[in-house]
C-alpha cells in the first residue's frame, strides 16, 4: 500500500470519526433537550394530579357531611313522625272524649 492510499484511508477514517463525533453532540443535544421537555411535562402532570387529589379529597370531606346531615334530617323525620302519631292519638283520644260527652247528653244539642 502505497503512502497516498494510506493517507487517503486514513483521511477517510478521520471524517468518519469527525462525523460520528457530530453527530453523537446532536444526539446529547437532543437528549438533554428532550429531557429538560420531558421534566417540564413531568413537572404540569405532577402538579395536575396533585390538584385531582386535592379536589377529590374535598369532594370526600363534602360527601361525609352531606351523609351526617342526611343522617340528621332521618333522625328529625323519625322524630317528627312519632310525635305526629303521639298528637294524632291524642286527637283521637279527645275525639271520643268529645263524642261521648255529645252522646252522653243524648246526641241532643238545644234548640237554635
């Protein structure tokens, strides 16, 4: 091999290797910019799931009160309910205490 068929390759093999250089500079390049993308998503995705958390935890806390509350307007219907029956037993009661007192004159009211 003759010493310009030498130089030759070995100019061949210097530009590839130039090349190959470059060309990994734009690959770390590409990376570090993808990666810095990639954090930022990264970044708004966290923070965007935080605040799902967020509203999900006050939708619970407002789900538990709703269910107290409920609880409570069921607890003043059932008392609500027995008092009415205590007052309609009692009309009953005053109902026929009435009757009687009417029928005990003989169902006879006086003349108008």
């Amino acid at each position: 091999m003759s010493n310009e068929e030498m130089n030759k390759r070995m100019e061949f093999i210097v530009e590839h290797q130039a090349k190959f250089a470059a060309e990994i500079e734009i690959m770390r390049e590409t990376q570090v910019a993808e990666s810095k993308l990639w954090n930022e998503r990264y970044d708004r995705l966290s923070s965007a799931l935080m605040g799902v958390v967020d509203i999900v935890g006050s939708l619970t806390r407002a789900q538990m009160r709703s269910g107290e509350r409920v609880s409570l307007l069921e607890e003043s219907f059932t008392r609500l309910a027995q008092a009415q029956a205590r007052t309609e037993e009692s009309l009953k009661i005053l109902i026929n205490v009435v009757q009687r007192h009417i029928h005990g004159n003989g169902g006879a009211e006086s003349p108008a």
